[in-house]
C-alpha cells in the first residue's frame, strides 16, 4: 500500500531543497501535486507524489555527442 506520510509546506519544501516562499508561489504554475482539506486551507503534500513529480522533471535525453543529459525547463529568451 501507497505510504500516507503527509507534509505541510516548510517540511515539503526541506524535502525538496527549495524555499518556502519559492514552494507557495509556484506550486501551481509548477505542476506540484498539492492536497487541501478546505478550498481555503493550508497546502498539504504527499512524498510520494513529490517523489513522483521529481521523477518525471529528471528524465534523462540523449544529446547528439551520445551524452546522456537531465531534461531541464527551457526559458524564452527575448533578444535585444
């Protein structure tokens, strides 16, 4: 059975290695699983779906020198 280990946000954003303030502002813009027990209350997280939202950010591609790379989040760039 799935573990049930719920966390509030300073200890999901330990978990993470991010800041807190970080966490609270982009959690929905970022995708991140989050759980709340009332339309206005506190976020919660589950570690295993912060695990699973890690791993899917991590997957790894193949560059064409043959060299395995991690995905990363590209940015638009506005040139000048």
């Amino acid at each position: 059975m799935e573990s049930l280990e719920i966390m509030n946000a300073q200890q999901a954003a330990d978990y993470l290695g991010v800041e807190l303030y970080w966490l609270q502002t982009h959690w929905k813009s970022e995708g991140i699983p989050t759980i709340r027990y009332s339309p206005r209350g506190r976020l919660r997280f589950r570690k295993s779906s912060l695990d699973a939202w890690a791993a899917e950010r991590e997957k790894v591609w193949v560059g064409t020198d043959g060299a395995e790379r991690k995905r990363t989040k590209s940015r638009k760039v506005q040139l000048v």
